[in-house]
C-alpha cells in the first residue's frame, strides 16, 4: 500500500512511519524542513518537500497514494485551525484519509466513559479537530481519538511537567487533581493505525486509550516521584495566568471508551501504563 503521511518527522508520525515501513508499505512523507527530511528519509519514506500551506504539493501527494494519514499538528500554532483546513482542502476527495484527532474533542466527560457516540464541544481547546472529523467522516475517511499520547520519552505534555518539576522544585497540578485522563502508549497507537489500514472501515471514529486512566493528583505524584520534588496543587486561577483557557481543561475529566476499536480491529493495548512509564520506565531512563 502507498501511503502519503504527514506529521512524519513529529512524535507519532515517526513512530508511525517505522512501523509503516516495517509492515512494508510505501511512505511517501511530508518535510517542511532539511532537518525534517534528515529524520523521515533514514527511516525509508520517499519525502514530499513542503508544509500543510503547499496545497499543490498537498493534492499531487494524496491523488497518487492509496491512502492519507493525517499525524500532523502544532497546538501552539494559533493559525492552526485556518492552516488545516485548507489543508484538508487538498488532502480529501482523491480515496481513503486517516484523520488524527484527539479525546480533548469531548471537552469534559464528568463521571462517565465516553464512548465516540458521546457529544463533542465544539467551543472546547480544540475546535478545529471537531470541524476536521466532520469533514473527513462526510468523505467516508476514518478518524482516530487518541488520548494523552505517552511512552519512548516523548510527549510535549509529560516532557513538560517533568521540567516544570525540575526547574521550579515542585510537580503542580491544577485544581483538587481529582479529574481523570485516559491516556495511551504511543506503541499501543501506531498498532490502531496498522489495524485499521488493514481494514476498509468508513465513516468510523475510534478511540484510542488503555485503561486505567490516571488522575491528575496521580501523574503529579509520578512526576514528582521521578524528579524527587513534592505534588503541589496550583490554584485555577493562577493557572490561567500562564496556560490561558488550558488550565480550566486540566481540571475536567478526559476519561474515555476504546472498546469499539476492539471489537472493529481487535485492538488491545499492550504496552505499559502512564504512571508505570514515568516512575520505572522510559522517562526514568531520561
């Protein structure tokens, strides 16, 4: 299968594109940078120079594969939402998109699970991602929600609480830490994806998450284990004076269903758990 991926060269999509060439797919990959390039050729991807602005580029790459996964993103990027959608302009319309979205589409699931039939907000941290599944799932494409994605030393998020702690002399947590996230292991992740390019599933959103799901108090507590600092709880309020509109997030619960990905794919996660990961594992390695 030839596969155009974009977000190659970022933490997913290199653990994606490894795992795609080693099932021996064709990858061709989007590089917006030398230094991109340098990351997804070694790896064995032919690489497609340019960015999600290169609509032209974007559009030649998707009418000649078999199918395009969509890894690529940068929640720090104000102008993402605007970004992507012309992006999607050129991606949809020429066969199969995997499309990769996120559990934060939920907002705040409370005391439930929730399964991928549960309302999203669209007013949430992430509205761009709510109009991108419609897109995609009004062409047939696929979509996946993964949760707090962890594991290899990676993750923005777990990289940085573990500085935060080390820096300020304290792990932080927003709040009574109470709220729960389901979160899954990268590992576990590039799995779905594998199970599902191997399937003709359309119009499907999946959940991607392992269960349990850590509360906030017991990721601080890791982290801070890790780092040998004590878990502190920060005030909202306070919060917002650095995170903005995120820290209200960190006080909601993200705690979600992945067993339609099972019976659909067969998907069971394997891999360790968050806490576990931080503690004994690859972030203690660091």
């Amino acid at each position: 299968m030839h596969v155009f991926l974009t977000g190659g060269s970022g933490y997913v999509g290199r653990a994606l594109l490894t795992r795609l060439v080693a099932d021996g797919h064709r990858v061709s990959a989007l590089a917006r940078s030398d230094a991109a390039a340098a990351r997804v050729a070694p790896a064995g991807a032919y690489v497609v120079r340019g960015d999600l602005a290169d609509l032209a580029v974007l559009r030649a790459a998707a009418a000649d594969a078999d199918v395009v996964v969509h890894t690529a993103v940068d929640y720090t990027d104000p102008d993402m939402g605007p970004l992507e959608e012309k992006a999607l302009d050129a991606l949809l319309g020429h066969g199969r998109v995997v499309y990769t979205s996120s559990t934060l589409v939920y907002g705040d699931t409370g005391d439930r699970r929730a399964t991928e039939d549960a309302p999203v907000a669209a007013d949430g941290v992430q509205p761009f991602k709510v109009d991108g599944e419609r897109r995609v799932l009004a062409e047939g494409g696929l979509v996946l929600r993964p949760g707090l994605v962890f594991g290899d030393g990676g993750s923005s998020m777990i990289g940085g609480m573990l500085a935060g702690a080390r820096e300020s002399g304290t792990s932080t947590y927003v709040g009574d830490g109470a709220n729960a996230w389901s979160a899954v292991h990268v590992g576990d992740l590039v799995e779905l994806y594998a199970l599902v390019l191997a399937r003709p599933l359309e119009g499907v959103v999946l959940n991607a998450v392992a269960h349990p799901a850590p509360t906030m108090l017991e990721l601080a507590t890791a982290v801070g284990e890790a780092t040998g600092t004590p878990a502190v709880s920060v005030p909202v309020e306070r919060a917002r004076e650095t995170m903005g509109a995120f820290a209200d997030q960190l006080t909601r619960s993200l705690v979600v269903d992945s067993s339609r990905a099972t019976a659909l794919v067969g998907w069971r996660p394997q891999g360790p758990g968050l806490l576990e990961d931080i503690t004994t594992g690859s972030y203690a390695a660091l």
